[in-house]
C-alpha cells in the first residue's frame, strides 16, 4: 500500500488565505490587554492561546493564531508541573517585532522568541515540560487531534528529575502505563501525548529528561491501534538534548508515524540508548527526509536507535560524526519479541551512514541485531560493509569541512549525482525534490541531506599554488601539470561536480587529454599527499 506525504508547508496554507482571529502576546507588558491588537497584547503565551481556542466554535476544523513578540517567555510558576498547553484548533507563531500586520512579515530568525523552563530569570528552578501537546480528554477515551501548530520558537530549559514508576525512562513503562499517564518522564522540552501536531522552524535545545530530553511524540489513542494519526515535524534543530535512559534528542513511542523532515540533531546524548532519536514500541513506519544527525553521542545508538519492531523509513538522510561507548555510533538495531526473534526492518534511501565511531568497536555505522533486516538503496555505508543492494557504496563520502561542522558534499564525492528519484519498493510516493537547505536537487539527486551546489567559481577554486602550473589554459585537447610535489590524483569535474576524468598515481609532471570534452568551463582538483587545489580550466 502507498503511504502520501504531503509536503508540511502545504498543511497550514490555508491559514494564509482566509481571514482569522488573531491574538496578539508581549512580553514586555506591564499586565495584559484583551489581546486583539500589539497595543492591548497579552503578557503570556498561555492566555493568547486560550483566548484563540475559546474563540472557536469547531476547533477541528477551524484555526485562530496567537503572535508572539520576540523576547524570552518564562514559565511562572512555583509548580514543576505548570507548562504552555497547546490547544486545538490553535498556531502559535513566533517572531515578531510587534508592528506586523500580516504573518508574512515576521521574521523569525532576527526577532528571536525564547520560551524557557527556567520559572524565572537566573532561577535554579525549572519545569518539567516547557511545551505540551495533549489529546481530548473524552472521559473514558481520548480523541487526538492534528489542527494545532507551533512555529518559530527556541524550546529550552525543561528538567526531568527521575522519580516515581517509569522513572528510568525504559521499557520498564509498559504501553498500559504510557496511555494512562502520558509517560510523564518524557520530553522535557515539548511532549506530544495522544494527538498529531505541527511543530515547525524551531530550536529545541538544552533540555533534559529520562526519556526524549528535546521532545516525545506518542500520538496513538490506544495499543495495539489499527491507525494513527501523524505529527510533523519539519525544520527543527534539536541541539544539546540529554537523557539518562533513552534518547537525548527526539524519542517516539508507540505505533506513533510521525514525519519529520529537514531536522537537524546535534550533539544530543544519552548515558544509555540513542543520543539523537529513538524508536521504540511497534512504531511501524515514522518517516525522516533531508535530516541531519551529526556529533551525538550514547552508550548504544549514538544517531539512532530502533527497537520494538519499529521500521522507520530514511531518506536522502546524513549520519555522520556520530560516537557511542559500545556499538552503533550511527544505526542500532536492538530485540524486543520475547522468543528473541527479529522485528526491525529500516529502508534507507539515498542516505548516507559513515564516519561514526564507537570507543569499544564492534559494528559501528550500523549495528544490526540478529536477524533484523536492512532494506539499502542509493546509500553510502561504512564500517566494512560490503554486500547491501543496488547502488550502495562503500567509500568516504568526503565533507566538505567536518572539523566545521560543514557536512555538505564535497567536490568529487562518490555522493554526487548518485540517488534516485523514485522509492525503489514503491511504498511512498515522496522522494525530496529540495535538500535540507531549500536548494532544488536536480534529474540526478544526490545522497544525503544535502545537495551539491557549485556557488561562484571564485569561491569554488583555491589560489593557485605557485608550485603547481597547469598550461595551456584556455586548452584544446591536452593539458600539462607541473608541480614540485607528487600528485596523487587528478580529477576533472563539470560544474554539476559529476566527475568526468579521474587518474591516479602520476608523477610531478602529467599530459592529460580533453579532447573528449565539450568546450565550456570546468574544474582541476589536484591531490597531493599535504594539500588539495582546485583550478578552474576552459576548454576552447
């Protein structure tokens, strides 16, 4: 059966087009106004978001918006448990100066909105849950609901101190425990419990719980659920999350299928399973598309980890740079049938897994549990790997810069031009026409979140060594290289990156021929054992 993905900017569109009650927030106040404009605004988020939601006759199907001035929101409160619920039927927007007239006029990367679990400035007291999303309490059930979103946000200072059942955040908190307590030990910075919201453009960052310190996602009414609806979340950063016993950065429970699209995880950790995400209960497919999971760290599961016979689904994805203590710095599958069977079964696709360490050894990029199975396509894979299916390779994918946190392809990568277009098992209808940076990919995509792009030649070619010469230049059909040094490899690419000439093992002074080149512009990069120089060459 094919599973649509709609494109998660499309789901709120009609926001923009019809008009809506707005409510207006402002930290900087005095008291509160009746909210209806920037000059009688609010002074808390939660009374604009209760005030949006009351508005409504039909909030699952109608939409009211709270904006929110930038500034830094605390959670007042002499309570641990106080949080901002979200409701629904109401979008949360932050990042406005407090003179926008339309929503398209806010910026939120320079009008910065900071909602912190600090329950006041310098305060040594912090909330558990800066962020809640909670289904309807029906009485005897719960109606989850999906109308609801938050956008333009940093998400921070949530504390989980581990006490009463389910207090390590572990299996140990069977599904019947979750459902009816919403697995309070989750998700310090925001916790999605029983519904399927939008969360968009936001920075999750220094929180801290025993299960999913940045954000829990649990989105099934019931268990074992014939369906369940699907969360968004796309463009967020989850950064500097922790967690004692399962995942620092983003954990998913439960038959959840949530999709999450163009998220960064960096440098979250957990003193045990799954530094950047973790899945677990019979998730059957969540979905991740153009994410980036780099400098995370766990004991097991530095980037993610799978358990529960949970399948997730990746695509055009990066896990890179990832450590852990024991196995699976990049991948982890683990057990959960209890005749110790295999139950995980990722698809990657167009992805990229290589470069990850383990302090102990063992398998590293991925760890593969039993009989758990991997479906590989289009990918590159490390850690000696050597027998995954069609277009898989096995050689360094070449970052741009990783001591910069720069994990963009590099000229020449064998990632370049090498993904598909179209899912191979014919499951979903979604291949990434954009990178993780909004940049299109072309006919040819390539592997991981990030697409090559060949920006101004200036900045594309290095100053030209005076040790190396190439001549004549403009060229027909040869050119020379001179150079003090030995070259190990020269290579000619056109300006997509596709390789087109590769030699190895030449000498100081090299003849190469172009006279199968179209004229036009290209680029030289030169390899030698101390330096790489990248030249650009006209062919007449």
């Amino acid at each position: 059966m094919k599973k649509t993905i709609i494109y998660i900017i499309a789901i709120f569109a009609s926001s923009m087009v019809f008009s809506q009650t707005v409510y207006y927030v402002d930290g900087s106040v005095t008291s509160s106004g009746s909210g209806t404009s920037w000059g009688t605004a609010f002074k808390t988020i939660q009374e604009g978001i209760n005030a949006a939601e009351s508005s409504l006759s039909d909030p699952s199907s109608e939409t009211a918006q709270v904006w929110v001035k930038e500034g830094t929101y605390y959670i007042y409160s002499s309570s641990e448990d106080n949080t901002i619920e979200m409701l629904e039927g109401v979008e949360v927007y932050g990042g406005f100066d407090g003179t926008e007239t339309q929503l398209d006029q806010r910026d939120y990367v320079t009008n910065v909105c900071t909602i912190d679990g600090n329950q006041s400035s310098g305060s040594a007291n912090q909330v558990k849950h800066v962020i809640t999303f909670f289904g309807n309490d029906m009485g005897s059930y719960y109606s989850s609901w999906t109308n609801g979103l938050l956008d333009g946000f940093t998400i921070t200072g949530g504390n989980i101190e581990m006490s009463g059942p389910g207090k390590n955040g572990s299996k140990v908190t069977d599904p019947e425990s979750i459902l009816s307590t919403g697995n309070e030990m989750s998700g310090a910075g925001i916790l999605i419990f029983k519904c399927a919201p939008t969360v968009q453009n936001c920075i999750i960052i220094d929180n801290d719980a025993p299960k999913g310190g940045g954000m829990y996602i649990m989105s099934a009414t019931e268990f074992p659920t014939t369906s369940s609806e699907i969360a968004h979340i796309y463009n967020c950063d989850f950064i500097n999350n922790s967690a004692m016993m399962r995942c620092g950065g983003l954990s998913i429970d439960l038959d959840s299928e949530p999709i999450i699209e163009a998220c960064k995880f960096i440098g979250n950790t957990c003193d045990a399973k799954g530094g950047g995400v973790y899945i677990d209960w019979v998730c059957p497919e969540p979905i991740f598309i153009n994410c980036l999971f780099a400098e995370n760290h766990a004991s097991r599961a530095g980037a993610m980890g799978v358990d529960g016979s949970s399948s997730p689904y990746l695509i055009n994805c990066t896990l890179t740079n990832n450590s852990s203590s024991d196995v699976g710095a990049g991948l982890y599958t683990g057990s959960y049938n209890p005749d110790g069977t295999a139950s995980n079964e990722p698809t990657l696709i167009n992805c990229i897994v290589s470069g990850n360490t383990a302090d102990w050894g063992g398998p590293v990029d991925l760890r593969i549990w039993h009989d758990d199975y991997f479906y590989v396509s289009n990918s590159i894979l490390g850690s000696g790997f050597t027998s995954f299916g069609d277009g898989v390779s096995y050689e360094t994918p070449d970052f741009s810069d990783i001591g910069s946190s720069d994990y963009r392809l590099d000229l020449g990568s064998v990632g370049i031009n090498e993904g598909v277009t179209s899912d191979p098992l014919d499951i979903y209808n979604y291949i990434p026409t954009t990178d993780i940076d909004g940049n299109e990919r072309d006919a040819n995509p390539d592997m991981g979140c990030y697409e090559y792009v060949a920006t101004n030649i200036e900045s594309e070619i290095n100053s030209i060594n005076s040790e190396i010469i190439v001549y004549p230049n403009p060229a027909d059909d040869y050119i020379f290289i001179n150079s003090d040094e030995k070259i190990t490899y020269i290579e000619i690419y056109d300006y997509s990156g596709k390789l087109l000439i590769k030699k190895q093992n030449h000498s100081n002074n090299d003849k190469i021929s172009i006279e199968n080149l179209s004229a036009g512009f290209y680029l030289i990069k030169l390899r030698s054992d101390t330096s790489n120089t990248t030249i650009k060459l006209i062919k007449q």
